[in-house]
C-alpha cells in the first residue's frame, strides 16, 4: 500500500545480489508507476526506466531533450511504488562529468538501484540509430570516475553505456568498456550489438556484469532471455516494448471511437474497473481506513 515497504539499500543490495548469482535479471521498461506493480506481479526480476519513453510520454524525440529533474522525479516515481530494484537510464549524465556526480546523487535520493550513463555527445541519438556522435574515451572515463567519487551508497550501481560498435566498430567498443571497468564501472552495457557472434565475442572480452538490449526495430536480433543467459549476460532490458503495445492499443481505440461513434466494440479488451482496483490494492487502503472503501462496484466491471 502507498508505496513499497523496502529500502533503497535494501533494493540496490537485492541487485548486487542478482549479478553475483549467475542469473539473467529481466527487466521490462516500466511506462508508469502502475506498470511497475504489473512488472513485479508478473515475476520479473527488475524494472528498468527508458530515457526513451520519458521522452516518448512528453512527446519529444530521443535526443537529449529531457532534464535531469524531469528524469529523477519519473524515475522516482516509478521506484517508489515496486520492491524490484528499478534501474534507469540516465543519458549522459546531462553535462560535464560534473553534472554525472549530481546525477548519480539525485539518482540516489530518489530511490534507484542503479543508473547507466552512456560515451555519446549531446544531440545524442537513439542507441539503434545513425548519425550519433561519441566522446572520446578519456573524457567518457573522466564521466565514469566523477560518477562513482560522487556516489554515497557503495550499493548503488554504475553502469557505463558505450555506442561505440555503430561509430568505431566492435573491437574500439571493447576497448573503451575495458576503460570504462577500470573507471570503476560495476556493469557495462554495451549498444546495438549486431548479432549473436558479437554478444558473444563482448562477455569473452570483459569480466564484470553485462546488460543485453532487446528493443524492437533495433540494429541486432531480438535473442530469447534463455540465449542470453547461456551466453553469460546478467541483465537483460525490454526498454520500449510496453509503451509500443500501448500505445498500438491507443491507436487503435481512437479509430474504432472515431469511426463506430462508441467504444462498446473495445471493452471487452479493456483491463476491467475490478481488475484495475485489484492493481491500486483498494483493499489494502481499506483495511488501513474503513472510510476509503465505500462503494460496491456495478455488474461486471
């Protein structure tokens, strides 16, 4: 009820614990507070947070738009309402490696298990599109290192992002995230691999935790979580899949209202008024106060 009863710590260790473990943590990208209860309740192992869909939900394109306030506060948001540790993308870190170690604080006291801050220049791009631009290593390790002095908690976890296969190639991509570990990077997450043979080729290369992205319309294969975990990955994300279904869904209601002048050909796909109480857990409230739940719902709902 209200929020989750675990503690920042508390999720950040249980994410520590998780890489340790040899296990794929699967993570899909929450689009809201009450898809990441849906996260949890479906078995997932994390909830991770897309600087894609943020700024997909304010209707602006991937490219550096959104700010570090707007971030931590959805991010927090999000964190606050699952007892999974939430991992978030934090672009990269909105400034000089200055701004990183305000990031990463603001990160912090918002509640996060982790953050990733990602080698590109501000217009940055989409991971999976063309055109982007990279820092030079030296000053993306200058990123990483402001990054991890700046953190308070030992628990929280840094991950560094290189978009370096789709600019410099795979082998100059293995050498920044080697870089980027000896930083001080807990994990790294290396973008748009482009199959198998070059996820495979990155766990040969590099000896802490890795982060696979399986997004759709990308530049690589979307690999079942049973070939990344047999390849050795530790976290897998679902970055833009659940805004994708949403909003495929939205799109298609508007043109049945539109077109029948009523959405009674669409409730039978709906997620019911009972089931969407079930998600608030309005019981719990009630039993916290007799006086919240007062009503009884209609037939069918």
């Amino acid at each position: 009820m209200l929020h989750t009863r675990t503690t920042p710590t508390a999720r950040r260790l249980a994410l520590r614990e998780g890489l340790a473990s040899g296990r794929l943590l699967r993570m899909p990208g929450a689009i809201n507070p009450l898809s990441a209860v849906l996260v949890q309740e479906s078995g997932f192992e994390g909830v991770y947070v897309s600087g894609a869909v943020m700024s997909a939900e304010l209707a602006l394109p991937d490219i550096g738009l959104t700010t570090l306030t707007e971030v931590a506060g959805r991010a927090g948001q999000i964190a606050r309402v699952t007892d999974l540790p939430t991992l978030v993308d934090a672009d990269t870190g909105f400034g000089e490696p200055m701004n990183a170690a305000r990031t990463v604080q603001l990160l912090e006291d918002a509640g996060l298990a982790g953050c990733h801050l990602e080698d590109q220049v501000n217009p940055k791009r989409c991971g999976h599109l063309d055109g982007k631009t990279i820092t030079p290593a030296d000053e993306m390790v200058r990123r990483v290192k402001a990054a991890v002095e700046a953190r308070r908690d030992p628990a929280f976890v840094l991950c560094a992002r290189t978009d370096a296969r789709t600019v410099e190639g795979l082998d100059a991509a293995i050498e920044r995230a080697r870089a980027y570990v000896d930083a001080g990077a807990d994990v790294i997450f290396p973008e748009a691999l482009r199959d198998e043979r070059e996820f495979e080729a990155f766990r040969a290369a590099i000896d802490v935790p890795l982060i696979a992205n399986m997004t759709e319309f990308g530049k690589g294969p979307l690999l079942k979580a049973t070939t990344l975990a047999s390849l050795g990955y530790n976290i897998v994300i679902y970055p833009v899949t659940l805004l994708r279904l949403a909003m495929g869904a939205i799109e298609e209601g508007l043109r049945v209202i539109a077109e029948d002048g009523t959405q009674a050909p669409l409730v039978e796909r709906m997620q019911t008024r009972s089931r969407l109480y079930e998600l608030l857990d309005y019981s719990g409230y009630t039993t916290f106060d007799g006086d919240v739940h007062t009503f009884s719902l209609p037939p069918g709902a």
